[in-house]
C-alpha cells in the first residue's frame, strides 16, 4: 500500500512538473522576467505564493516557467545520450571482436570517471547555455547506457527466434531492427527513466555554477544560485527551486525504481 501511493504521488508530481513546462500560463498569470523594485523580497502570501526575489520577480511564476527549461535541458540530454549509445553499442555487439574490444575499452575510461565531471569539462570546452548543457549531460550518460545495451544485444542476438529469421533468409540489417533492437530496447528505456532524474540535478548544478542558462531565464538551478546570496533575508528565494529540483528527481527517481522492479532490471549507472 504505502509503495503504491508513493508511485501514484510521484505520478501525480511529473504530471504537474509536465503541466508547468506545456502550459506555464494556466497556472500564473505572471510575467516570470517582469521587475517591481517597490515588491522586492515579499514573502510568500496570497499575491506571490513563493515569494518575491531582490528585482520584485514573482517566483511562483519564474519557477512555473522554469520547469519547461530544466526539463527541456533534461529530457534533451537524455535523448542524446540514447541516440549516441544505440549506435555505440549496436557497434560494439556486432561489429566483430576488434570493433568490441575498442569500443568497450573506451567505455571503461568514461565510465572511470564521474558523469558530473565529464559534463562539466565538456560544456567548460563548448562554452555557457542551454544547447551546451544539454550535450554535455547526454554526452556524460551516453557510457553507462551504451554498456547496458551492449550487454543486452549480445543476448538477444543468441536467441533461438533471431537465429530462426537468419536461417530463413533474413537479413543482418533487417534482422538487427526488426528482432534484435526492439526486444534489447526494454531494459534502456526503463533505465533511462531513472537517468531523467539524475539529468535533473546535473543540469540544475551546473546552471546554478553559471554554465547553464543565463539571467534573467527563470531556470531552477540558476534561481537557487541567485537565492543562495539573499538566504539571510528572503529564504523562499532559494528554498524553493531547491525544493522543486528535489522533488522532481526524488519523483523520477521512484517511477523509475518502480519500472525497474517490475521488469526486473538490475541498476546501472546512467
């Protein structure tokens, strides 16, 4: 019971997360950049449900549109990394013993290091912004997942009905996208569901180091930097994207716990 209602709570938090980044103007009608130096540090009430920052910025309102830019940044790395590793891996399984022996050796050396610090060297050498990070995130998950389809492709490609369809004429290609990849897909997407959490808070840590999005984008982890310097005398400045940020990925995390459960997944790194 209690493991069901905290999937359905986690179901209903994207939901409403999803909700924010479509369709930010059903929940406010704020303008998320609009200043009022008269309004400056209000705290949370009636008229600014989260409060005002240092500029009389609503954020309830800057946090509503900033979840279509966390998530955007999110989500995109997250495709990123799939659309790299399917190729790497498909590569690696298929491609002969040398193709695997090379392919594998280079994912041990990314997979060595932390995910953070790949990302955070690769938008350090491709400069500040949204399209920045999101490339360096997916290319930071991109090992973790390609090993786990590799692992997967090497599986299916022995069973009996891939072995079937080869011996009835079918060829490597049509084999490889018809039999081989969608039965070896599974356990990836489920995976991936957990990595969308993780590319949460690596997207808002490093926006909130200033490589990220930049002022006056209503972001979370740039917010939260913004109200680390004012905590003394407006709390709800950096409290709440902080809370936003955790909750989003503790949600994520539990669906994606959950996914895992039922198709029985064993964990691995994103």
């Amino acid at each position: 019971m209690g493991r069901r209602l905290a999937v359905s709570a986690a179901a209903l938090v994207i939901l409403a997360v999803v909700g924010a980044a479509l369709w930010p103007q059903l929940l406010t009608g704020h303008d998320p950049n609009a200043t009022d130096p008269l309004a400056s540090f209000r705290p949370p009430g009636a008229g600014h449900w989260f409060g005002t920052d240092q500029l009389g910025r609503d954020l309830f309102a800057r946090a509503v549109y900033g979840a279509r830019h966390s998530l955007r940044i999110a989500a995109g790395a997250t495709l990123v990394a799939l659309l790299v590793a399917v190729p790497v891996s498909v590569l690696a399984a298929l491609g002969g013993r040398f193709a695997d022996s090379v392919v594998s050796r280079v994912l041990d050396v990314l997979l060595s290091f932390p995910a953070l610090l790949l990302a955070l060297v690769v938008v350090t050498i491709a400069g500040r912004g949204e399209l920045s990070l999101l490339l360096a995130i997916g290319l930071a998950d991109m090992p973790g997942y390609a090993r786990l389809l590799r692992s997967r492709l090497l599986v299916v490609r022995n069973a009996g009905y891939v072995e079937a369809a080869t011996g009835l004429g079918v060829g490597p290609w049509t084999s490889l996208w018809r039999h081989i990849l969608p039965n070896a897909a599974g356990p990836l997407l489920v995976t991936a569901t957990l990595g969308l959490g993780v590319a949460v808070i690596f997207a808002s840590g490093l926006s909130f180091l200033g490589l990220g999005a930049q002022p006056p984008t209503p972001e979370w982890g740039a917010m939260l930097a913004e109200g680390r310097s004012t905590l003394a005398v407006a709390w709800w400045a950096g409290v709440f994207p902080g809370l936003l940020i955790t909750v989003t990925a503790v949600a994520v995390t539990i669906l994606g716990r959950d996914l895992r459960n039922r198709f029985g997944i064993g964990s691995v790194r994103p």
